[in-house]
C-alpha cells in the first residue's frame, strides 16, 4: 500500500539522482577540458616553467573529475585522494623547481631545446627555422596612472620657515 | 552518432583548432582574429551542448537553474583562463592567468560541496606553488620574454593530440552513461549523502586520519624527503660548479 506523501518522496528522489547525475557529468566535462588544455600546452610549450604549468593544471582537472564521483558516490575517497594528490604536487613543485634553477645555472635559459641532446639516436634535430621577432604589444608594460604631480625643486625657496 | 555528439566532436575540433592557432608562433593577420573567435565559438557550443548531451532533465525546477548558471559561469571562467594561460606569451601572464585558474577551480570544488579541497587549493597551489614559480621566473628569467617564448614544438599535433584526449575521454563518459549501470549507484549514494553534513571537515578528518592513517604518514615522510632532496640537489650543483671553475683554471 502506498501512502500519498510516498509518491512526492518518489519523485524527489528520482529529481535529486537526476541532478547528481547531471552535476557529476558536468564536473566531468570541465575536468576533461582543463585535462586536454593543459596536454595541448604541455606539448607545444617550450619554457621549463609553463610546461610545469601546464601539469599542474592536468592534476587540477584530474581533481575536479574525483571530487565529483566522490560526490556522487557519497563516500570521501575522491577527497581524499586528491588531498594526496596535493601533497604530491607539492613535493614534485619543490623538487622540480630545484633541478629547474640547476639547469638554469648550466644553460643559462629555461629552453627546453637545449637539452634536446638526450634525445633518441635516430631522431632528428629541431633547429628552429624562424623566430617571430617580438610583438609591440610584448613590450607594452601596464603603467600605473601617476599620482599627484612632482614639485618643483627650488632650493632658494626654503621649505621650512624657520620663525614662526 | 546523435546530432549533440556531432555536435560536441565539432565543438572540440573547432577549440582544438582556435587553441592552435593562438599558440605562440609566427602569426598572420587572419590568425591572430580566427583563433580566438573558433575557441570562443566552441566554447558556446559547450556551453550550449554539455547540459543536453546526457539526459534532458523532465522535470525543469527552477531551484536548480540558478545552481547551474553559477557552475557553469565558475566553468566559463576556469576554462577561459586555462587556455589564457597556455597560449600567453609571456610566461609570468600564464602564471598569472594559471592563478584565474586555480581560483576558478576552486570556486567549482566549494560549488560541490568540497569546503577544505577548495581553501587547501588556494593555499597550496595559489600561495605556494605558484608563488615558487614566479620566484624561479624571476631568478631565472628577469628581462621578461625570451625567443623560445614566441615559439612552439608542433603546435598543430598537439593540438591535435588534445582534442583527441577530450573526445576520447568525453565519449567513454557518454558510452558508460548511456550504459546504465552508472545510474544504479546513484539511488543508493543521494539519500545517504555524507559529504554535504554541515560537520563536513569533522568528518573528512576522521577519515583521513582514521581509515587512511598510513598514507598521511607517508606523504609527510615524502614531504620530508623532497624538501632535503631540494636543498640537496641546490648545493650539490652549486658545490659541483665550483668544482668545474675551479678545475678549469687549473688547466687553464
């Protein structure tokens, strides 16, 4: 026998399912978006430090899809697991940036390319054929408005009375 | 193949070809003007495709429509600013479009209810690591913009590569949606939802602590060994190079 608020629970529940299943399908686009995004920069960057950008932003996105299914299953170990992850990350942060300064100091830049020595026997090498000269627009610093206006510099003037 | 998931192939074809042609290189006049408009037209399409593509909710309840304006204004955001960040030139503006990010992502794990996630986010990666990464840029790179900056490795494949990730992985989403088991977990989870008590940090403490003890150990142990791994690898280089001058002038 089915009592009538019964019904209206029924249907609130299926709604509430419907919209988990909705928000978690949700996370899961942007999670696989930022993924692709920070793939697509980790391949075609060539700055050490935007590549490792790039990652970071790979980890976000993978944390945004486990959040979500831990959601969406009710349990903590989406949450958990991506507290780990952050935990890692900032060990991987701390190590990577080390070795980055290290190879700075050998290199004297933050190009990929030149250590493109380690690279496979029968592969060919990458010499860049052009480089764009730098834009206009790369040198275009934003200024702050001045503020207030510079005084003149009158030292016969003398700036403080000295009787009052 | 339905009309939304052609669509959706579109979308992404279309964001992996405006992301490719907005990616530092030599740029021609048509470039600079298609790149943005296809990423901003994939984008919509997104933004119009991904509520519509699983299910069409029967019943529209108003409660829910402002929930989803907001997510999808945090997703907007996050989106925008990560492919800002991998397409500027300069790599301290990626930095800091990559904090827009960061920021973003966060604002959507505090929309599902994650509160500790969110702030550790902004803590961790906004405080902290981002912080190191203008550090280095700054120590390493202090005239702003190098030559290797306005250039790429193959920016069309992987280009490429990234809309054939996203495909592959929003269509395995689809196939396991669309399979019907997903569903049946559901019904069980949403009554006996955990995660949205109000003593939600309580709770996730009592887990973290309780059923996963040994691997908080262990990250701390692996805290622990990477900060002395970075101190290491600092002064043996530094050590390694006095060497190597020292070496040099004795030859010399």
């Amino acid at each position: 026998m089915v009592a009538p608020g019964d019904g209206k629970k029924l249907r609130e529940g299926v709604a509430m399912v419907e919209y988990e299943l909705h928000l978690l399908h949700n996370y899961l686009i942007v999670g696989a978006l930022l993924f692709g995004i920070g793939t697509i920069g980790f391949l075609a960057r060539r700055n050490m430090i935007v590549m490792f950008l790039c990652v970071e932003m790979m980890l976000q996105g993978v944390s945004l899809s486990l959040v979500a299914w831990g959601r969406y299953h009710g349990n903590w170990g989406g949450q958990v697991l991506v507290i780990f992850i952050l935990a890692v990350a900032a060990c991987e942060a701390g190590i990577a940036l080390a070795m980055f300064l290290m190879l700075y100091r050998r290199s004297g830049n933050l190009d990929m390319i030149f250590w493109q020595s380690l690279r496979e026997e029968n592969q060919s090498e990458t010499v860049d054929v052009e480089i764009p000269e730098p834009d206009e627009a790369d040198h275009q610093w934003p200024i702050l408005t001045p503020a207030g206006i510079e005084p003149d510099h009158d030292t016969e003037k003398p700036l403080h009375r000295s009787h009052v | 193949m339905s009309d939304n998931q052609t669509l959706f192939a579109a979308a992404t074809v279309l964001g992996a070809l405006g992301l490719w042609q907005m990616l530092p290189r030599a740029r021609s006049g048509i470039g600079r003007v298609v790149g943005p408009l296809a990423s901003l037209v994939s984008l919509g399409l997104f933004g119009y495709l991904a509520p519509r593509l699983m299910l069409d909710l029967n019943q529209s309840d108003t409660s829910m429509i402002a929930g989803q304006v907001i997510f999808w204004l945090l997703a907007a955001v996050t989106v925008i600013s990560a492919a800002a960040a991998v397409t500027m030139r300069s790599p301290v503006y990626s930095a800091i479009w990559f904090a827009l990010t960061l920021l973003g992502s966060a604002a959507l794990l505090m929309f599902q209810g994650a509160q500790f996630l969110a702030v550790a986010t902004i803590v961790v990666y906004a405080g902290a690591i981002l912080v190191t990464f203008l550090f280095v840029l700054m120590l390493a790179q202090p005239e702003g913009q190098s030559h290797y900056d306005r250039v790429c490795w193959e920016p069309l494949l992987s280009a490429c590569t990234g809309a054939v990730l996203i495909g592959i992985l929003t269509l395995a989403m689809h196939t396991s949606f669309t399979g019907g088991d997903v569903p049946v977990v559901a019904s069980t989870a949403a009554e006996s939802s955990d995660i949205l008590t109000t003593d939600h940090m309580a709770r996730l403490g009592a887990e973290l602590f309780g059923r996963h003890l040994i691997a908080v150990e262990v990250a701390g142990t692996l805290l622990m060994v990477a900060l002395v791994g970075a101190i290491a690898i600092t002064a043996h280089g530094r050590t390694g190079r006095r060497k190597e001058t020292a070496g040099g002038r004795r030859d010399g």
